[in-house]
C-alpha cells in the first residue's frame, strides 16, 4: 500500500462518521496494490441503489432491518463463511463471493444502511461484531452472520456467555456503538489469524504493520511483528520490535523473559 493509502485510512478511522466500506477499501488495496479503491466504493453504492429501487425509505427501526436483512441476505446471498481465509475478510473478495467473517459482513451493512440513510452502527462484542439500529433506549441488533436475524437480549447475554466462558454477564452498555478503529481493528485480527493459518508470514506482518499505525495499536503487536521479521531475517528490526513490547509491557509480563531471549538472540544473529 502507498504511504498515501495508509494515511488515508489512519485518518479516516479517526472520524466519527467514518465509511467503513472505505476502511476495508483500503485494507484491500493492502492485499492487491491494484484495486482502485474509489472505483471499489461505488459497488457500494450501486448494492444501496438496488435496495432503494425497490421502494425502499428509511423509517420504522424494525421495517429497516427486515428490509435491509431480506435484501442483503436473501436477495443479494450474502452470508457467513464457513471458515475465516484471507478472502473472507477482505471486503473486496466478500463482494465477490459473498461469503464474509462477522467483522466484514458487519462493515457491508452498516455501510449500506447509511447509504439509504438508516442510523446502523457497528456493534463489538465479545467474540462477535454485529449490527446496531438506533431504536429509542436500546438499538435493535442484527447478526449479518445468521443472515440478518435479529438477536434480542436473552440470545445477546447468551452469546457473551459462551464467548467468555461465563467470565462477563451481557451488559446494555455493550450495545454502544463501536469507533471505527476498533473495527479496523478486529478486522485486522482477523486478516492476521487467517494469513497465518495460511503460513502467509510475508502478508501477516504488513498487516500487523496497519494495526501499528492505528491510534489504538496494543503492545502485543510489536512482539507479533518481532516474530514475523525474525522469520523474515530482518533481526535489527525484529530486535526493535520485541524492546518496544518490553517497554510497553514492563518486566513483570508472564512472557517479558521469553521476549528479552527473543531480541537477545536476534541482537546476535546480526554479528
């Protein structure tokens, strides 16, 4: 990606109003320098332009999702991947194939809903990003990963349950819009897992590069990134990557030893 690119999407994860569809976009260009991703965007707006043809207008929360889930799901067969690869996360291959992880599938919808004016919002749970419909005190939520169904509290707390193995009781306030950046975020997660599922090491670490950049980077990115430039026999970078995460995470890290070996024997491989 073109240093331009990048700070175009650090930039734009910062908004409050920030198109995710255009995020993803630019995650894609990542992936395949190709990929205009203006030209990218307007397949967006062509998918909400289908929806709207048909009659549709932004009013009753409830209305508005059944709308957008028959559209999406039914009509257009958009639904979840039976496993997370590269291409089920990047949104561009979504698009193609239609067949999505919960973070990307999430990222389509809201990005549709806002285009016909319906205040849709990302949602991230523990284990899950779903949709959100402002309707009065609490949003109305939607699972784009079970094709649009709607999840009500007792279906939410139950999910929460399972994806912390009963460590945290759903909570409303779980419910709260989640930024931009924590959905680039988790997207990249996801991207990460899959490359390296994929022993793509090469295509892993620029992704962990993008979370690096992102104003909510976390320490353990430097260690991943020191691992991933050990393998690429990059020890000075590497060496850097893990005395940054030491830094950050200070010496009483369950893993602050193992890390300290890890840029000691780097440090080495230079001489």
């Amino acid at each position: 990606m073109p240093q331009h690119t990048r700070r175009r999407l650090v930039s734009l994860v910062r908004r409050h109003d920030a198109d995710l569809a255009e995020a993803a976009l630019l995650i894609g260009a990542e992936a395949d320098p190709r990929l205009d991703v203006d030209r990218a965007l307007l397949r967006l707006d062509a998918l909400a332009d289908g929806l709207r043809s048909q009659g549709f207008a932004s009013g009753d929360p409830h209305s508005d999702a059944a709308a957008l889930s028959g559209y999406l799901a039914r009509q257009q067969g958009f639904d979840a991947a039976p496993e997370r690869t590269p291409t089920t996360v990047l949104l561009p291959e979504v698009l193609d194939g239609k067949r999505g992880v919960p973070v990307t599938l999430t990222t389509l919808y809201v990005s549709i809903a806002r285009r016909l004016r319906v205040p849709a919002f990302p949602i991230a749970l523990p284990g899950l990003v779903v949709v959100g419909i402002a309707a009065g005190e609490r949003p109305l939520v939607i699972d784009p990963s079970q094709g649009g169904e709607r999840l009500d509290e007792d279906r939410l707390a139950d999910h929460v349950a399972r994806a912390t193995t009963g460590q945290l009781a759903f909570r409303r306030s779980m419910l709260r819009p989640s930024p931009a950046v924590n959905v680039v975020r988790r997207q990249l997660n996801e991207l990460t897992r899959a490359y390296l599922a994929e022993q793509r090491h090469l295509d892993a670490r620029w992704a962990v590069e993008l979370k690096l950049l992102l104003p909510n980077r976390m320490p353990d990115d430097h260690r991943v990134h020191g691992d991933l430039l050990t393998q690429a026999g990059q020890f000075d970078r590497a060496a850097a990557a893990y005395e940054t995460y030491l830094d950050l995470v200070g010496p009483d890290a369950s893993d602050a030893e193992e890390v300290r070996r890890a840029a000691i024997r780097a440090r080495a491989r230079l001489n």
